[in-house]
C-alpha cells in the first residue's frame, strides 16, 4: 500500500515553512497548541494561525510558501540573469559617450535587447537586486577656464573667508 503524500514529503522551501509543516504534523500526532509552540519556540498564537489555515486551506498545502503579491516582472529570470553581461560590455559599446552606467542609459539598453520598458527610477531597484551599483556622471562644462579658477581661490576667497568689516551700529535685522 503507497503512502497517501499529504504535503509534508516534499521539501520545505525555507526553515519557516518546515517549521509551519512541522506544527502540523504534531497536531496530527495529537498534540496540543500550548505543547507545539513550546517545542518550536513560537507562541501559541502563531501555531493557532498555521492549524486554521492548514484546516480551512485543504491541508499542509495551505502552508507552504506563498509566492509574493504584485505584478509579474517583466523580464523573465533568464533575461535578468543575462544583463550584467550586457552591462559588463560598457556604455561606450552600446553608443554612449563615456563608461559610465547611468539608469536612463541602463534602461535603454534593456529596451534595446529584450524590448521592455522601465522608467530609469525602477532602473535602481533592479540593479541592486542584481548587485550593480549605478554611477552619476560628473558633468564638466566644457567652457570651464582652471586658470580663472585657481585665481579666484588664491585672490577672492581669501578676502570673503575674512568676512565683512564690522559695522558701528546696531543691525536692523
């Protein structure tokens, strides 16, 4: 005679759901709430959650992992895995002028390989979670003078680091 699978032969995603799996089956064994809190070292009020859902859900199914509420991302686990390689290539083979990863530029490329959209804000959220930390460019005018620069740093602000000369009267502000 095979074993009827009542949800607990199947491995547990995580130790949260072993635990929640392992709850149920020492109420099926006979014991009570107060005993499986005890020897799982949660509180009674947790082990009363997991045995109502589990009764109402349909059995040990009902408490297994739920997967996480919200849309469907829009690039599929292969495509995500597939853009750091893509990134790696750098900025200037994909027609930037400099090497620096910017989340528009980012968000370009993604459209451009696997034509999905994201608005450059989300562009962040995606690249920690793939462990890429984006860059802000350093913007130079190109008209800057480091000759009238230096000037001003050893003539000018000598003079406004001094401060301006103290007045006689009393300030009206």
């Amino acid at each position: 005679m095979a074993k009827q699978d009542n949800g607990l032969f199947a491995s547990p995603h995580d130790w949260k759901e072993g635990r929640r799996l392992r709850a149920w089956a020492l109420h099926e064994a006979g014991w009570t709430g107060q005993k499986i809190a005890e020897a799982l070292g949660v509180t009674p009020g947790a082990v009363s959650q997991w045995l109502t859902r589990a009764r109402d859900g349909g059995g040990p199914e009902a408490l297994r992992r739920r997967p996480p509420p919200g849309p469907t991302p829009k690039l599929s686990a292969a495509q995500r895995a597939r853009v750091p390689a893509l990134l790696a290539r750098g900025a200037e083979a994909y027609g930037f002028r400099g090497n620096v990863w910017t989340t528009a530029r980012i968000a370009a490329v993604i459209e451009r390989h696997f034509g999905v959209r994201y608005h450059p804000a989300h562009i962040s959220r995606l690249a920690r979670a793939l462990d890429w930390t984006v860059q802000v460019p350093a913007v130079v005018a190109t008209q800057r003078d480091e000759a009238a620069i230096r000037r001003w740093w050893e003539e000018r602000w000598p003079a406004l680091k001094k401060g301006r000369p103290k007045q006689a009267g009393p300030s009206s502000g």
